[in-house]
C-alpha cells in the first residue's frame, strides 16, 4: 500500500459520532410525549398502551414507589423510557415492565443506556435479580434477542399463557 493511499483514507471525513443519550427520572411533562411514543408505530395493542400509561400514572403519582420510570433523551428530543419495579414478596428482586424507544432512535444504544442505569441504580439498592415476562410471538423477536445479548436468558416458559398459541417467556438475570 503507497503512502498516498493512506493520506487519502486517512482524510476522508468521518462520521459524526452518535450522540449518547441523557438519562433521567421521569417527570409530568413527559407524559404526553410517551403516549404518543406508545401509539407512534402501532406496535403495542389498546390495551398495552392502556396498562403502559397506567404505570407511567403510578410513577408520577409516586416516586420511588411500586413504579419507577427512566427517560432517555436523545438530540433533545425523548428518545425512549423504561418502567420497573420491586417484585412483591420478595427480597431483592425487581420486575423490568416496560422499555419502549422511538423508531428513530432505535440502534442507536439507547435502549442498552437506559437498561444499564436501571441495573446501576437496582445494584445501588442491594437488588439481585431482575425478571422480564415477554411473549414468545415472532414479533417480540427483536426485545428477545436484545434480552439475551444484554445476559437475561430465558429461565422458563409458559405454554398458552397470554391465548391460544402465545407462550409466556419469563426471562432473569441475576445482578
């Protein structure tokens, strides 16, 4: 390789490096925002964004309770949230309920920004196992796989739980 092939790749411009996202509790003015974060690309049901926005309810109503709530924001727009929570009648294990992120911001590691400072803050608090339930449908595929790089791997399977042919898969990681 000539001198001169180096120069040249070594002055092409780069690209940008991706911004990392901000990550905070959230607050009263998000929540509209995550409604339409909820219903932007017909991904959840009526009745998924029903529960989702009664646990985003909860949060607000009381902080640091039964749910809590992380916001990414990302370019100064919200670019996702996640929702968990301490499992009752246990000791130290929380339930991760919800992570959600706009279709414009996905792969661009904020769902993993807002996982890794759920999992921060649960250590913080002697937490030590998270639980996530998800359906075993093709179209939770892409969450499963996530799951599984971020080391939550499928700890056990109900058959027909959620109707007809949906299994539950309940997915733990110990921290």
């Amino acid at each position: 390789m000539s001198s001169e092939t180096v120069l040249q790749r070594s002055e092409r411009p780069r690209p940008p490096l991706p911004s990392l996202p901000e990550i905070r509790p959230l607050q009263l003015r998000d929540r509209a925002p995550l409604h339409q974060l909820l219903t932007k690309d017909g991904l959840f049901t009526r009745e998924e964004v029903s529960v989702a926005l009664e646990l985003l309810d909860g949060a607000l109503a009381e902080p640091g309770g039964e749910y809590r709530v992380l916001v990414a924001e990302l370019d100064g727009g919200l670019a996702g949230y996640v929702c968990y929570g301490p499992t009752p009648m246990t000791d130290g294990t929380w339930d991760l309920y919800w992570i959600v992120t706009h279709p414009a911001a996905r792969g661009n590691g904020v769902a993993l920004a807002l996982v890794a400072r759920m999992e921060g803050e649960l250590r913080a608090l002697g937490a030590r196992m998270v639980r996530v339930e998800t359906s075993r449908l093709d179209g939770y595929g892409a969450a499963r796989a996530f799951y599984e790089r971020l080391g939550y791997p499928v700890a056990a399977v109900i058959s027909d739980f959620y109707r007809a042919g949906d299994d539950l898969l309940v997915i733990c990681k110990r921290l």
